[in-house]
C-alpha cells in the first residue's frame, strides 16, 4: 500500500506583516534609547554594578523581542491579531490619565495607583468597581509601605500618605 502525497502548488509565501515590522523597530527604538539614557547616568560606585546595569539588561531583553519580532514579522508568522476594543482602550487611557492626573496634582500615591486598578479592571470587564476600590485600596497601602518602610523608597505622597 502506498500512501499518495497531495499535489503541492509550489512553495507558500507568507506576506511580512507590515504592523510587525513596525512594532520590532519601535521595540529597538526603546532599547536604543535606554542604552542612551544608561550611558548618562554617573556611577558613584567603585567596585560591582552602577545604576546604568538594569537599564541596559532590559534594553539588551528589548533588543531581543525587537529581533524576534522582526523575523516573524517578516516571515508572516505573527498571530492575527483581535480588534480592539475602543471602550476598554479608552478606560485604560482614562485610568493612566487619572492616575498622572492625582499624583501631579497632590492626590498621593494610593489613590492615584486605586483609581488605575479600577479603570482597569472594569476595562477588563470586571462589574464590582466597589470591590475592587476595596482590593484596589489595600494592594495600593501594602506597596506603598513596603516601598516607603522596607526598602525606605518614597513615592508620591498626598494626605493620607502623610498620616502613614
């Protein structure tokens, strides 16, 4: 018994993925300017790693999905994508908004950090804004004073951080 093949019509071409190829370039665009960024910045330490080791770690990691990217960008191999949402794209705009909004004008980090949480989670169609105010509240207080306590980091403060 012998097993028949199709009939091939020659070798498949994939398209490059126009959309891809941008986001590879953009990706090594933000790798570059971190590298930049990096070089800038004076080390104060004589001995082991400055403050320069971590953003060119993530700019080498950039690099690499820029170079991944690319070659499945131009081979054709990227998923399709799914439309978006303009709703939750515009919730999520409007909670980073908020959240720059509040911490520049003095609202502290817990409420501008809640207010993003919520924003987001009801982009992500979550329907308890109370429930998650409440989650929200308490993972924003725990970070802030694991930051400003444990590792005696600040982030922007507003009234009720002063009271912490």
């Amino acid at each position: 018994m012998t097993l028949a093949t199709p009939p091939s019509s020659g070798p498949t071409r994939h398209r490059a993925d126009p959309a891809g190829i941008v986001i590879a370039a953009l990706l090594a665009v933000v790798a570059g300017i971190l590298v930049w960024d990096a070089s800038r910045l004076q080390a104060n330490t004589v001995y082991g790693m400055g403050p320069e080791a971590m953003p060119i770690v993530i700019a080498c990691g950039l690099g690499l999905l820029a170079i991944a990217n690319l070659l499945d960008a131009l081979r054709g191999q990227l998923p399709p994508r799914e439309s978006a949402d303009p709703r939750a794209v515009l919730l999520i705009l409007g909670g980073l908004a908020l959240l720059i909004a509040i911490i520049g004008l003095g609202g502290g980090f817990i409420f501008a950090t809640t207010a993003l949480f919520v924003a987001t989670s009801t982009a992500f169609g979550r329907r308890a804004p109370m429930t998650d105010f409440v989650i929200a509240f308490v993972l924003s207080l725990l970070i802030y004073l694991a930051f400003d306590r444990l590792l005696t980091l600040s982030l922007p403060a507003g009234p009720l951080e002063r009271l912490l």
